[in-house]
C-alpha cells in the first residue's frame, strides 16, 4: 500500500516536473514506491494559446514523473493501465531481472485495459535512466507514454543544479492533436522512422529553465522521439564535459556539441555564468532553439554539489576476448537497401511482398526479426561480441536489453572512443562490436529503437541461460 505521504511527494514531484521550477528538491528524499497510472489526459504542448494535445501519459503528466532511486534499492512500482488497449512498461537501460524487464510477449503477457501489474526489482547501477511503454511502442510512446529515471549514488543528486531534461519530437497536425494517420506508415518504417514536427523539453516548447548563476550544471538529457536523432549545442558554441552515456560514468571529455540518438542519455556539465544560454538543436538548417538556461543568483546560495568525476571506475572492465562468442548480425533493408527478399515465418519472400503484405522491411542475417526469433543462445558468464555491420543506407539506433556493452564509438568525431552504453548509432554501413558478459539470465530484446525499424523487422532475442 501506498501511504498518503508517499502520494503527496509523487504529485508534487510530477508536478515539479510539469513546471519546470529549478528544483526537485522533493525527489531527493529517496522513494523507492512509487504508483503509476496509464490513461487518456490532455497536455499543453503548444504555446498558451493553442489548444492542448490528447495524449496518452503516465500519471496525466508530459513526461510521466520522474522516478528516483538510490542505488541499491528495491524500486516498487505498482502500475494499473487505463488506456483502451494493452501496455506494458520497460525500465531502460536498468540491469535488471529479466521478468521485471516489461517486454510485451517476451518477458510478460501484455497488461490488458483496466489490468495492472507490480514492477519490483533493484537498481544495481546508479544513473540517468527512461522508462516507457514496450507494447505497440512506435504508437504508444510517440502518444507520450515515458519518462525519466535517475537512480542516485548520493541523497545530494538531483536539485536546482542536477536536472534532468527529456527531449521529444512529436508529430502533430495543424490543431495540435497527434498524427494519427501516419502511424504504422510504411514510409517511415522504410526510411529514417518517424519523425516529427514539434520538439518539446520535459513537455514543454522551448522552456526557460532558471539554473544558480556561476555553478557547473550538471544536465541529463535524454531523447525519448521515435525516431529522430536530436543533435544539440549551446549558443556560442560553449563546451561542455560529458561524463556519463546512457547511465553509466565515463572517463569525462569535452565536446562543443552531442548528437544523442532516440533512447541515449548523455550526463553534461556545463559552466553557467550570469548569462543567459540558449540550448539550440543544430540539425534543422536555421537552429532552433530547444530552451533556455536562465541564471538566477538567488539560486547559488547553498553549496555547490555538482563536480566533476575523477577517474571514475566503470560498472565493469571491457572483457579479455580470448575466448568470446563471436555472434554475426548482418543488417539489411529499408528504402535504397540491398536486400532483395528475406525468410519470415518459415518461407522466403521478396522484399516486396513482406513490404506491402507484412509490412516488414528488415531483417537480421537475411531474416526477417520479431519477438521470437532468436539472434542467439549463450551461457552466462560468457563474454560476446555482437559484430554488427549496418549494410543499410540508414541509421540504427541499436539497443540491447538487460546489458550494457562495450563498443569503439564513432558518435564522437572521427577517432574511436572506447564507451559503455546501452544503446549505439551506428552510421550507414559502419561496422561495430558490441562487447558485454552475459551476465544476466532471461530472454533479452535486441533491436533498433527507431521504433518504426523495430516494428518492421529490426529485432530479435538473445537468450541468456
Ligand atoms: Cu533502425
């Protein structure tokens, strides 16, 4: 049971969330209880004077309320689903027990409408985390069904310094209502996935965020779009340290700008003066401001708490590859591709027939993926390499369930930089080794979180035993 205390701070956490005010303060108080609704609920994306948007979200709230945790802790959610079709939820990025993992037909039945289901596990890692729907997820996250997760090393985490701001790219019409015509369209499936038309900031366009004057910030960004890498700078170009991917703490190095693909975190720390910074998304041809951080003096009176990491130790080593299973993924299809036909269900079909029939256009070693194929089946313990290569002329968001892999990113300029993360984007043709000890029991999803790529094709299990 919930008590009437641990409500209260939920609502007044979701609704520091919504407003965007500095602090989150109240989430400092470890809660590791937390209750979860799924439902129908309007949400002013536009402007004030635009009509708000009918969304499907957590709690009522764009994004759901952000989660804390300390490391360590059993985190309990006990969810009930009242949206008009079968959900789940997925922790992601979180090592966590395979049960637990919220994958709809894999780790569990879906939780039909008026349904609900207790997530319980622990949060082994500390970081900056997501979680989201993981049934029919190109609708109903793209309909807002995620939000943010921070599991925390210290009580002091999170704050008017220490802020977690989720990007998203919603695709709506002329009178702010999602685009409901275009979900499942073969052309974005075939293509780069489905992409939007308006960028929001923790639900919000184009916030002011008051941050303390003359602190280092320390920002968690996370994109929750679809299918859009979102590729972000400060006005002038200011530096920035990253020092955490996808959750994990990283040997810190500085970069003028960061392309975060859909489902990526990375943890910045930026020097704020008492100027004003705008946050600017530097792929549209024009830049477009994403927020902006406003110095508020009044804010930097207690101590700072944000720093930056010395030599942090990673949650594990890369592995010795003396004797690590080698598994092939050959990556094919979509518009432009080389992929001629492929199997699914047990009989070869063209590339045209699995389109406009199945609406499949990708497969993984000249199979068509889904929820049941198996990609491979090892022992725990076992250190593998997953040898990607993108014979694609897209980009692929490639994410694994339940781990974190080693990869030699290219995300970061032109030399390799030796990463651990959850999720990787791989370029057009690239190859890549995805390099973890399967360490963790269960059926495991591997596929692209461009969630159009997913639901085309781009997924399999791995299955740890
Ligand atoms: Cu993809």
């Amino acid at each position: 049971m919930i008590t009437r205390r641990q409500s209260l701070k939920h609502l007044l956490a979701a609704s520091t969330t919504m407003s965007l005010l500095p602090s989150f303060s109240l989430a400092q108080v470890t809660q590791s209880h937390y209750a979860l609704t799924a439902s129908l609920a309007n949400h002013q994306l536009g402007p004030n004077d635009a009509p708000s948007t009918p969304c499907w979200l957590y709690n009522e709230t764009s994004p759901g309320p952000l989660i804390t945790a300390m490391k360590g802790d059993n985190l309990k959610v006990e969810f009930i689903n009242h949206l008009p079709e079968p959900t789940t939820i997925h922790w992601h990025g979180i090592r966590i027990d395979n049960a637990m993992d919220g994958v709809a037909g894999v780790t569990q039945p879906p939780i039909p409408s008026g349904g609900s289901f207790t997530y319980s596990f622990t949060v082994k890692d500390s970081g900056s985390f997501w979680y989201h729907s993981h049934n029919k997820s190109w609708e109903q996250v793209a309909r807002g069904l995620y939000g943010g997760l921070v599991v925390k090393d210290s009580p002091d985490e999170l704050g008017s310094d220490d802020l977690f701001l989720i990007a998203d790219d919603w695709r709506l019409d002329e009178n702010f209502a999602i685009h409901e015509d275009s979900f499942g369209a073969l052309h974005d499936a075939a293509h780069a996935g489905r992409f939007g038309n308006w960028l929001t900031i923790n639900g919000k366009s184009q916030p002011d965020i008051t941050v303390p004057s003359h602190r280092y910030l320390r920002l968690r960004l996370c994109n929750t779009a679809n299918a859009r890498p979102l590729h972000f700078a400060f006005s002038d170009w200011q530096t920035m340290q990253v020092v955490a991917l996808d959750g994990a703490l990283c040997q810190p190095f500085e970069v003028t700008n960061i392309r975060l693909a859909p489902a990526q975190r990375a943890d910045l720390l930026i020097k704020i003066n008492d100027r004003p910074l705008t946050l600017n998304e530097v792929s549209h041809p024009d830049g477009l401001v994403v927020a902006r951080l406003i110095p508020e003096p009044s804010l930097n009176t207690a101590p700072p708490k944000v720093s930056l990491p010395l030599n942090p130790q990673p949650w594990y080593p890369l592995p010795q590859l003396d004797e690590a299973r080698i598994i092939p993924i050959h990556m094919q299809g979509g518009a432009m591709g080389n992929l001629g036909g492929a199997m699914h269900g047990g009989r070869m079909h063209s590339l045209r027939e699995l389109a406009s029939e199945q609406g499949k256009i990708w497969a993984f070693n000249g199979i068509v993926g889904g929820p049941h194929e198996r990609l491979a089946e090892l022992s725990q313990g076992e250190v593998v390499v997953l040898r990607i290569w993108n014979d694609s002329r897209w980009e692929h968001a490639m994410h694994l369930h339940g781990h974190h892999f080693w990869v030699a990113s290219r995300e970061f300029g032109h030399s390799p930089r030796a990463v651990l993360r959850d999720t990787y984007l791989m370029a057009p043709d690239e190859r890549a080794d995805l390099i973890f000890i399967a360490d963790n029991p269960g059926k495991w999803l591997f596929h692209c979180h461009m969630m159009e790529h997913h639901a085309a094709g781009m997924v399999g299990v791995i299955e740890v035993t």
